[in-house]
C-alpha cells in the first residue's frame, strides 16, 4: 500500500473500506466481515459483480463495491483494482487484528 494510488484504508470494528483511484480506475470497497453475505456491486463488468455477489454470499460476510474504469478498452484494469482493493481491505483487518503475518507462512 505504498503507492500513491490509494486514496484511503479505514477500519473500524470489524468493517473496513478501500478507495483506490488510478489513471484507469476509481474504486470503492467496503467489507463487514460480521455482515449475512449481502453483495452490493456495481463494476460495469456483469461476471465480476456476479463473482463479488457469490464470494459474499459463501463467505458470509457483507460487500460494497462501486467501480468505474475504461472497460470500453477492456475489463482488466477494473478486475485487478477491484482484488487490490479487497485484499487490501482484508490485509488491514488482518494486521490490526492479527498483527503483521508479511512473510510468513501458516502451517
């Protein structure tokens, strides 16, 4: 989370939120991970938001998204942005929470 590209990280209790804004994209994530797997997407890309509303779903866990991008070139950019922010958002949680785990592995 270095890069300029991130616009904000905020985490409270068990909700976190992600905005990432680039050249390509602008995107918004917010998780609760205490939520009843509720999807609320919007990407402009129909299987990404079909992929977002099942991993909330099975996961059990609330998600918001909101995604623009330059899907008239292609949908690249939008689905990478889209994961960096959700793993970002989880990767927070998870250092609060857990404390730092980069490097390490879980056996």
């Amino acid at each position: 989370m270095d890069s300029e590209n991130w616009v904000s990280v905020t985490v409270g209790s068990r909700v976190g939120e992600v905005k990432r804004l680039t050249k390509e994209t602008n995107v918004s994530v917010k998780i609760n991970l205490d939520g009843t797997g509720v999807a609320d997407s919007s990407t402009g890309i129909p299987f990404l938001d079909h992929m977002l509303d099942q991993l909330a779903s099975h996961g059990l866990f609330d998600v918001h998204v909101r995604a623009t991008g330059d899907i008239h070139i292609d949908d690249h950019h939008t689905n990478e942005d889209v994961a960096l922010a959700i793993g970002s958002d989880f990767e927070s949680y998870q250092q609060r929470e857990l404390g730092n785990w980069s490097g390490k592995r879980v056996s």
